[in-house]
C-alpha cells in the first residue's frame, strides 16, 4: 500500500462510538485517529475498542481546530451525507488524506469546508 490516511472525528461526546470508530479505523488500516474538541470517557473508549487499537495507532487529541494541523501534502476529506458530496462508490481517494467526521447532529465545521480538499 502506498500513501496513508488517517480518520478522525469532531466534537464526539460519547466513548463508546468513538472507540468502535477507533477500532474500524485499526481494522481498515488507517495510519492514526484523531479527535477535535472531544469530551469522552476515555475509560469508555478502551472499553468498546476491542481491538486495543491505541497500542497500534497513534492517536492525536486536539482540543479545537486551531490545535489541528494535516501533514504536507495531506488532503481533507469531510465524510458527510450532503447533496453536493460525492458518492463513494465513485470518489477517488487521495493518497494522503485525513477523513474527518462530524457530530451526528451537526455538519462538518465550516473551517474545514473552507479548507478541505475534498467532500
């Protein structure tokens, strides 16, 4: 495999879909999660990651966006159900890309549409 991606997600409150999400990430290989302003029990977290995915990833805890910084050359990718979003059985991905999450209930913050390479 070439290039690398890692995944992570923005705003999570509850630890125990952000460890079945660390897990998944570890399954499929990604290179590192990472969370954005989360505020999880992280005692939930190792309890629903199975997988004992942080003794394999590097895991990065921002506490808000401006913390947040990609690699060079690394594009961002907001994985949301939006009208204008890509569908992924036909999206190209990158070769060095960061996919990000948002809160169920909310978007992608606006910052990322901004700057994000890809949706």
């Amino acid at each position: 495999m070439r290039g690398y991606f890692s995944i992570g997600v923005e705003d999570i409150s509850k630890g125990f879909n952000l460890g079945n999400l660390v897990r998944t990430a570890h399954a499929f290989g990604a290179s590192s999660f990472f969370t954005i302003n989360a505020s999880v029990s992280y005692a939930e977290v190792k309890s629903s990651d199975t997988s004992h995915a942080d003794i394999h990833l590097p895991f990065y805890a921002y506490k808000n966006l401006e913390e947040f910084k990609l690699p060079k050359e690394c594009a961002l990718v907001g994985v949301e159900l939006l009208e204008e979003a890509s569908d992924l059985p036909s999206f190209r991905h990158p070769m060095r890309a960061a996919y990000v999450l948002g809160a169920r209930k909310i978007e992608v913050t606006l910052a990322y549409k901004q700057n994000r390479s890809h949706h």
